[in-house]
C-alpha cells in the first residue's frame, strides 16, 4: 500500500484555492447586504467585483507565504485578470441577461441549488460564485510569480487597491442612488 504525500507546492496550492474562496466570500457577503437599500442589479456586480479584490489578494498573500520557493506575487497582474474574470461574469451573468430579459445569474444558480437539495438563497449563489473565481484566481496566482519583490511595495499596493475597492463600492451605490429611487 502507498501512501500519498502533500508536498509543500499543493499545501500552497489549496491555501491559495482556500483563503482565496473564503476571502471572496467574505468580501462579497460584506457588500451585498447593500441590496436592502440600493437595487439588486447594481448590488451584485459591485459584490462581485469586491469579493474578486479580495479573492486575488488573498490568493497572492497565501501563495506569498506558502510558496517552498519564496517567489512573490505579481500583484498588478494578478488583480487586473481577476478583475478582468469579474467583469467577464458580470456582464455575461448579469448584463446581458437584463438587456436580453431573461433570468440572471444568480437566479440560475440558486435554482440549481434548490434542485440540488441545498436552498434557494443568494448567499449559496455567493458561495459558487466565489468559489469559481477563487479557483481562477488562485491558478493566476500560480501562474505569475516572480523572483524578487518588495515586501513593503507589496503591502502598499495592497491596501491601495482595497481602498480603491471600498471607493468603487462607495462610488457606485452613490451613483446608483443619484439615478434611481433607494431606500433611505
């Protein structure tokens, strides 16, 4: 009988696929609660997009710390693709299902998972959502690695773009309040 060993490169790997879903999900739970008040439609892509932020840097932080070589990440790139996936899903799960006048994404997703036998929730819609980007996000991370970077260039472009990323979701619910009628 064999036995299977984790070597430290799938160690890093499921800790980059792990903390990369949890972060997406917990990124995109923080923003939804947003649709109490401002419409769906510009509530989902928003949590989307900030879910993805925090799903790629997750990814690159884990990868950062778990990776036996102690390459670094490229964080730019690898936010610019995940961001880039983010937009690719909203408007195919989102966008053009409105302009089409069909059932969106995550409508589909929650009737897959009540047939399923799991619920009909957002939240679960959220979790497979995430889930699949934090799996691109992850394999990206994998991807763009690089030999030397700075530590605190690194940690400065991280909490750049989590600020822009809490500015995008400040921005577009103003916006989405100054055009529509929200809940005050």
């Amino acid at each position: 009988m064999t036995t299977a060993r984790w070597t430290p490169r799938a160690i890093a790997i499921v800790g980059m696929v792990a903390s990369a879903t949890v972060a997406g999900i917990a990124g995109a739970t923080l923003v939804a609660p947003l649709a109490l008040a401002v419409p769906e439609r510009a509530v989902w892509p928003l949590a989307i997009g900030f879910g993805t932020l925090l799903a790629a840097l997750a990814a690159a932080w884990a990868a950062n710390l778990l990776d036996p070589a102690r390459a670094r990440s490229r964080l730019p790139a690898i936010v610019g693709l995940a961001e880039g996936t983010a937009v690719a899903v909203i408007v195919v799960g989102f966008v053009l299902p409105w302009l089409v006048g069909i059932s969106d994404l995550f409508t589909l997703i929650a009737s897959v998972t009540g047939a399923l036998g799991f619920g009909e929730t957002a939240l679960l819609a959220i979790v497979v959502l995430m889930a699949a980007i934090g799996i691109v996000a992850s394999l990206m991370t994998a991807r763009l690695r690089s030999p030397s970077r700075s530590l605190r260039r690194d940690l400065a472009l991280s909490l750049g773009l989590l600020a822009l990323g809490v500015l995008v979701v400040v921005g577009g619910v103003t916006v989405t309040c100054s055009v529509t009628s929200c809940v005050a």
